[in-house]
C-alpha cells in the first residue's frame, strides 16, 4: 500500500490522530549523560487491535513479521505475586524459582499483547516499526461453553495499571477472546466424539427420543392440527402442486410456517414455536410422517433455525442427514477455529522463526505459554526447551545491557527498567530535543496506515504495544554497542547468528535477582557474571527454613540466637521470606541437623530450663516450625494459596498424607532420633569437649553452660534457681 511520508505529530493521550500518515523519523543513540524519568511516547502511532479488527490486523501483520529483521513483545497481566512470599529471592533454588513464576503465569490473566516487527531499510538506513497493541481477555462465548475463566487481579498491579491510563473497558468489552493448543486439542476432541455419538445432527429426530405423553388437550389439539397441516403440505408435493398452495388463511398456524427449499428439498421453516411444541412436532412426524424430516442448523451467532423437510425415499433421508451431520461438524469446528482468537498472532510468531526481542521478558514468555499453548510444564528444563522449539532464536535486553561494559557503566546508577534503559540509551526517542554523539545514531522510523487511521493511538509506556517498540529501540541501540553495523548487513543475513550477537541469543534472565541466566537451548542455567550479590552463594544442604515464630522476633533476632549457641561464624546468612518465615544459611552442612535436634529436645521436654535457652526466643509461642529446604520448595509447589507463609506452610503440612512429611514439616515430636537427646546422646554440635562446646563463642565467668542445660533436661532433679546462682 502507497505511503507517504509527513512531519511528526504529537498526540494527545489516547486521542485518534487526524486523518494523516504518521510516521516519524527518529534518531537514537546514547546520549552524553544518563537520564530518568517516565517515556512520553507522544506521537508514536500504535495500531489498536480488539476483537472487531482483529481478522484484518492479522494479515497485515503477516505480511510485516514476514519482513522484520527482529520483533519486540511485551505483556501487560493482571498481577504478578499472589502472595509477598511468592516474590522471587536471591536465595531461591533454580526449581523453587520456576514454581513461582508457574504460580504466577497460572493464576492472572494476560491483559494486553505488544508487537512491534521492525524491518532494515537498506535504501534508508533506518529500522521501520509497525507496533501493535492487542486487546485480551478471556472469555468462552465462541463456543457457548458453560465454563468460565477465573483469574486473579493484583491491587498493586492493576492501580499501576490505572496510573498509567490502561482502558480496562475496551480491554473486558472488546478484548480478543483465546484458546490454547491444548484447549483446542481438547474441545475438537470433544466435538468429533460427540459427533460420532450422534444418531442425527442435534436436535434432529432421534429414534430413540421418548415420546411425551398429551396430558393436556391443547396439546392433543395441536397435535391433530399439525398433523392435517403436514399431510396437506405432504400430499401437494407429491401431486405436483405448488408447494405454498397449502397457505390458508384461516388455519390457526399460517404465519408460523414459510416454505422454503433445504439442500434442494421442499420445507417448511417453523418460526415462533416453543420447545415443547417442537418436541411435540418431533414426535408427530417420527409417528405418522417417515418421509418428513426435522432438522435444526445453526447460524454463524449461533441462532438456530428448525424446519421440516420432505424427502422422496429413505435412502433420500439418510443421505440428507447425513449432509446435516457433516454441515453441523463443521459449523463447530469453525467456532472452535474462530475461538482461537490472539492466539492467531503466537502461532504467526512462532511460524515465522524470527528473533524474539523482550526486556526481561522470562514471565511474559511464561504467560504466553501457560495461554496459548498449555499447562506450564512441571520443570524449568523442559519448559526452556518448549519455548525453545516454539522460539528458536531470542533474546533479552536486561541481559544484554549487564553483558556490555560501556553500558553497565553508563546505567551504573539506573534502574535496569525497560523505560530507564529507553531514556538512557534512546534518549533521541525519549525526548526528541537531547542529542547525543556517542555512536553513530540509528534511524527508527514509525510507520502508520492512513487507510485505518481510527484504530491508532498516541502511544504511552505500560502499554503493551509501546513497550514492545521501546524494547526494540532498545535492542537496536544495544546491537550497536555490541558492535553490529546495520548499513553492512546483507538482506538475507538472519540477525540471530551475527557473530557479535550470536552468543548472547537464548540466554534469559530467570528473574531480576537470581544471579544466572537460562539457555534456552539446553535448558540449563549458568552464572551471570554482570550480577552483583546481595548475599553469599546459596548452599541449599546448609539451608533451613524457620516459621511461624512471633511477628516481634526479627531477622537479626534469629541469627543472634542461633549464633550464641553454634558460634559467632555459624551463620552465613538470614533471608527473609516475609514477616513470618526466613531461610537461614549455616557454614556447615551438619548444623541444619543439629539444629532440628536441638529445636525437637527444647520442645519436647516439660522443663523451665528450656525458657532459659537462647533459641526460646525464636520458640516462643510454641507455633515455631522448622524444616530443610526441600521443604520449601513442597509448600511453594502446592495449588494451595495463602497470604502469609506461616499459614501457607501450615495448610500444606496440614493436608499432607505422608506421615515422614508430616514428622519434617512439623520437626518437632521428641521421638525417634530427636528422643535421644533426652537419652543424654547429644547431637555433635552441642557436645562439649574439654569443658566448652566446639566452635562456639567464648564463654565468660556468668554464662550459662549449655551441657548444664541439657544435663538438667537429662535428670530433671536440679534446680534453676540453684544452678544459675552456682554458674
């Protein structure tokens, strides 16, 4: 289609623009000093896509990713956490870490979808841009189902959402209803078995349809006037009569019935009559009329329209309904088809194979599987390698920017959000009047139809589809960090194996705190070396989790304790996972058994002594629980959902049937290995050797022995008063 090119215009937020091309010509590049703020995004032009231009944006689409060099996405959701203790932590194992972003993809709804193919014009020197913002929201009217979707909505999320001008009515009014592969599988299925189960295209006449008895006599009536009504429309097709000479008007039912022609046969189309009277009808001709047929069909909206066909001999009607039959299964299999909705642009995307760019981008992709192809698989590995096989080439923005020095530098004190990275690194797109000489600037041109300008807006960030053309800003200028020059690619170069990026596609970020990418290709994670810890390397065998303790007791409250009775070093760290459970890392492995021992003697045994101890802070209350870190990863892999972790774990644990899970959860029954404390075998860390235990701070003059505490557990006889005033 001819386009043409004129100045940029800016746009009022969410305002149609005028009856004129927009396109703009922009040049970014990284600017001289770092800059933050919010995106504008005035002027950009974003195609708005919803259900009743979605057919026509499909093609148009087609033919644009066909064309691109790359394309950006971006997903707007419903929420992200369920609960603040599923947010990801630096101390999450690789599988615990893939349970939450499971949970999260599961339980909210994807709201918008951002598409923005970009295609190097050599004659131009410049990217063109086409973004796309698709409208989503689940719902089953396609195909009449009587289930119906639940998703969550994060207050946080959707006030986020709200700032920033979301249009929730054109997202539950108009938004693009879907359904995954699985769910197509599933519902065709259904459909071809309850096609072969019919005797006859439903409601047509069933010979097994159970006659209703006339209880009435206005049904007895009915019955007898139908019945001279058929047999005088029966009889004038068979002696050559006009078909419509039955007509009279004075029987009761003339504006009921329309002659009409089906599949080349007389009928009589019934209009206005009531379920029971059809069923009445069914009945009157299975019993007196064997060549007159009854045969509903079904409308595109699912109208339906019910006649009554002649046929000439039996192999006649069984070929008829055999044609209705087979009409009838495909009027279904296109409503499912027609249900597949967005779905249409994930398919188009993967057919394609072109580099998918996001901006950590790993929940979206997540998102996008978990809606349009199916339930998440049970492991990080095997998802990574279904996105892979979907997908082939990728790549992630946040990634790139923590794996090019001059960028870490120049974000140093930025956030690594996609809209700080924009006005860092597309400072001529963010805001048109800075300049910058940095590198050699790369043109990105947005490009509009005019012919449609009433589905185009003024884009704005937290829009899915402005998101997704800032992404691919952002990827452009991040290619020329890298080195790639855009004037020197031949056409039919495929972006993914340049040489300078090659290396770097495949390679997600899990999550922004997780210290390691993920290679989509093999499925198996790897350090990211532009990652800076907050805390020490994760030992999981030297990990325990603690919960349920007192909202007074604090992290550093834990570790103090814990510390005076293992030694000062004992701990590496105490990470918490909200204001009910932490996970605590010991320097070595055999102080998490240790310390359930200890945990399971205190509790078990019926002395004041135990009050005196310095884990009775962390114990008080008596709700306290303690488990291994397989532990955690049991309760946030359970479908069970509770706001705070203590109660999460205790719902967990509560319904458990296994009776070992049930002995670690709760960590604390005095039997068993715990039972020989009590017995005066003392677990290893809590021995003494040469009157002091190993590896514990120094005691001085007015401290309390532990071996006297567990010698007092031990007999049970000697005072605390006395012992004390004697230590």
């Amino acid at each position: 289609m001819q386009r043409r090119r004129h100045p940029l215009l800016l746009l009022p937020r969410r305002r149609p623009p005028s009856r004129t091309l927009l396109s703009r010509l922009l040049s970014s590049s990284p600017p001289a000093s770092g800059g933050g703020g919010g995106v504008g995004g005035g002027g950009v032009a974003v195609k708005q896509v919803t259900r009743g231009n979605l057919a026509e944006a499909l093609e148009e689409l087609r033919a644009r990713v066909r064309g691109a060099a790359f394309v950006g996405i971006d997903l707007e959701m419903s929420g992200v956490t369920s609960a603040p203790w599923r947010d990801t932590l630096e101390l999450d194992r690789a599988d615990v870490r893939y349970l939450k972003l499971r949970d999260s993809a599961e339980r909210f709804a994807a709201l918008q979808l951002g598409v923005c193919p970009f295609r190097w014009d050599p004659a131009k020197s410049a990217f063109v841009a086409h973004p796309q913002n698709f409208f989503i929201f689940p719902r089953n009217e396609p195909l009449n189902d009587c289930s119906t979707h639940e998703f969550l909505c994060q207050t946080t999320s959707i006030d986020f959402l709200a700032k920033y001008q979301f249009d929730f009515n054109t997202c539950f009014r108009e938004g693009i209803y879907y359904l995954s592969r699985t769910q197509e599988e599933e519902a065709l299925q259904k459909l071809y078995t309850l096609h072969n189960n019919e005797t006859s295209a439903y409601p047509n006449t069933s010979e097994e349809e159970e006659d209703a008895p006339l209880k009435s006599a206005a049904d007895v009536l009915f019955t007898e006037r139908m019945k001279i009504k058929f047999n005088e429309w029966r009889n004038s097709i068979v002696s050559n009569q006009r078909v419509d000479d039955h007509r009279s008007e004075n029987f009761k039912f003339a504006d009921q019935f329309q002659t009409v022609f089906f599949k080349m046969r007389p009928a009589i189309m019934l209009n206005g009559f009531t379920s029971h009277q059809l069923k009445l009808i069914r009945q009157i001709l299975r019993t007196h009329f064997r060549d007159l047929v009854y045969v509903c069909t079904f409308l595109e909206d699912g109208v339906s329209e019910k006649r009554v066909v002649y046929t000439d001999t039996n192999e006649d009607k069984i070929s008829l309904m055999k044609n209705v039959r087979e009409d009838l299964l495909k009027s279904r299999e296109a409503k499912v088809k027609s249900a597949v909705g967005i779905r249409h642009v994930i398919d188009l995307l993967a057919s394609e194979r072109k580099l998918i760019v996001g901006h950590s981008c790993f929940l979206d992709i997540a998102q996008i599987y978990s809606k349009f192809v199916g339930p998440l698989p049970s492991s990080m590995e095997e998802f990574a390698l279904s996105i892979n096989r979907m997908f082939p080439h990728m790549a992630d923005t946040r990634h790139l920017m923590s794996v090019n020095d001059a960028v870490q530098y120049r974000m140093r004190h930025k956030s690594k959000s996609l809209s700080s990275a924009f006005s860092l690194l597309c400072p001529a797109l963010h805001a048109p009047d800075e300049k910058s000489s940095t590198l050699p600037s790369v043109r990105i041109e947005v490009e509009a139809d005019e012919t449609v300008l009433s589905c185009f807006t003024s884009g704005a960030k937290h829009e899915a589809g402005y998101d997704a053309f800032m992404t691919g800003c952002v990827f452009v200028q991040l290619c020329a960090y890298h080195g790639i020059k855009f004037e020197q690619l031949s056409p039919l170069e495929d972006l993914a194996t340049n040489i300078n990026l090659k290396k770097h596609i495949n390679l997600l970020p899990p999550c922004w705190n997780s210290g390691t990418v993920l290679d989509l290709s093999t499925g198996t994670e790897r350090p990211d070396a532009g990652y800076k810890r907050r805390y020490p390397a994760a030992v999981y065998d030297n990990v325990i989790l603690i919960w349920g303790f007192q909202s007074k007791v604090r992290p550093k409250d834990i570790k103090d304790c814990i510390c005076k009775v293992f030694g000062q070093a004992s701990v590496t760290s105490v990470f918490p996972i909200d204001s009910t459970a932490v996970l605590v890392q010991f320097s070595k492995q055999e102080s998490v058994n240790d310390f359930l021992d200890l945990k399971a003697t205190l509790e078990s045994a019926d002395s004041a002594i135990s009050v005196l101890h310095p884990l009775s802070t962390i114990l008080e209350g008596g709700k306290t629980r303690a488990a291994k870190y397989d532990t955690y990863r049991d309760i946030c892999r359970s479908s069970v959902s509770k706001f705070s972790f203590a109660d999460q774990a205790e719902a967990v644990c509560s319904t458990s049937n296994s009776e070992s899970k049930f002995k670690e959860c709760n960590a604390a029954d005095g039997s068993g290995a715990y039972g020989s404390a009590l017995d005066g075998t003392v677990p290893a860390s809590v021995q003494q050797s040469g009157g002091a235990k190993s590896g514990s701070k120094n005691k001085g003059d007015d401290d309390f022995s532990y071996q006297d505490i567990l010698d007092a557990l031990q007999d049970g006889k000697t005072s605390v008063g006395k012992r004390m005033r004697n230590a």
